[in-house]
C-alpha cells in the first residue's frame, strides 16, 4: 500500500548559518592542526589552499546555496513520491538510503546512487520557524514512509 498524503510537502530551502559555521570552524579547525604538525611548510600550505577551497565550494553549495547544484526545493506529493530539486532546474526522484538521519531539530537526507551518474549530495534541514509544520510533516513521513516501497498492514501491525 502506497502512502497516500492528505497535503503535498513543499519545502523550498533558505541559506543555513548552522551550516555555514560548522563548515567554517572546521576547517579553521583543520587548518590549525595543520600548522602544528612536523612537515616542511611548502606542504602544508598547499594542503591548507586544497581545505580552503574545497570549504569554500561547499559552503557556497550547502550554506549559501549559491552554485548551480546547490538543491532548491524539496517535494513529497500527495502519492507519497520524493523529488527535489536543484538551481539549474533540474528535477530529480531519487530514493533515500537507509543511511538518512530523523530527528526534531536536524534532519540529514541521504540519497541512493540508483540510475544517476554520480552520487548526489545529502540534503541537510535544520528545524526553523518558518518551515516548521512542512518540516515536522517530512519527518512524520520518512519515519512511516520513506524507506519503504511497499508498505503492508502487517508492516504497521509490527
């Protein structure tokens, strides 16, 4: 039995400061570490450029939401089906891993590899105000609907 949804979600993703200042301090962090370590200088600076600018690409991605492939929008429609969509405009259906992380204040969306080329990016939520009832609707929905193709009674009966 599919599920079968009373309202569509539509949730259309914000720039995310959390994001942001995770992905900086990590790298502050990492690049700190790298100062004190016991190899010769030219190679640490090359390697602090390469965390500098693989930072900065995602935090232009995932933070800022500013690339092209950064995701835009997030849709469950009324037949329970998953889509999402990213700058370019490109729509995708893709099929959450096992892997996806379900909880009130954060929410990490992991998608499998099936019929795409290369893997596409985890979707993180952190919960705010402004998408709060869509938000709390997606989690009721990846919690009883979002792992499974088929879903029995005998299933919910478990």
């Amino acid at each position: 039995m599919k599920s079968n949804l009373i309202q569509p979600i539509h949730i259309k993703l914000t720039r995310s400061k959390p994001i942001l200042g995770l992905l900086a301090s990590v790298s502050m962090v990492c690049c700190w570490i790298l100062l004190t370590l016991p190899i010769a200088l030219y190679f640490r600076l090359v390697i602090i450029a390469l965390i500098l600018v693989s930072s900065a690409y995602f935090i232009l991605r995932d933070a800022l939401l500013l690339l092209p492939s950064s995701w835009q929008t997030l849709e469950v429609d009324s037949k329970g089906e998953l889509s999402i969509s990213n700058k370019k405009g490109q729509k995708f259906e893709p099929t959450l891993a096992e892997s996806t992380f379900i909880h009130a204040n954060l929410t990490i969306l992991n998608f499998k590899r099936n019929g795409f080329r290369l893997a596409l990016s985890p979707i993180i939520l952190f919960s705010n105000t402004e998408n709060a009832d869509a938000l709390r609707r997606l989690r009721v929905w990846l919690r009883w609907f979002g792992h499974q193709e088929d879903l029995t009674v005998a299933d919910l009966a478990a």
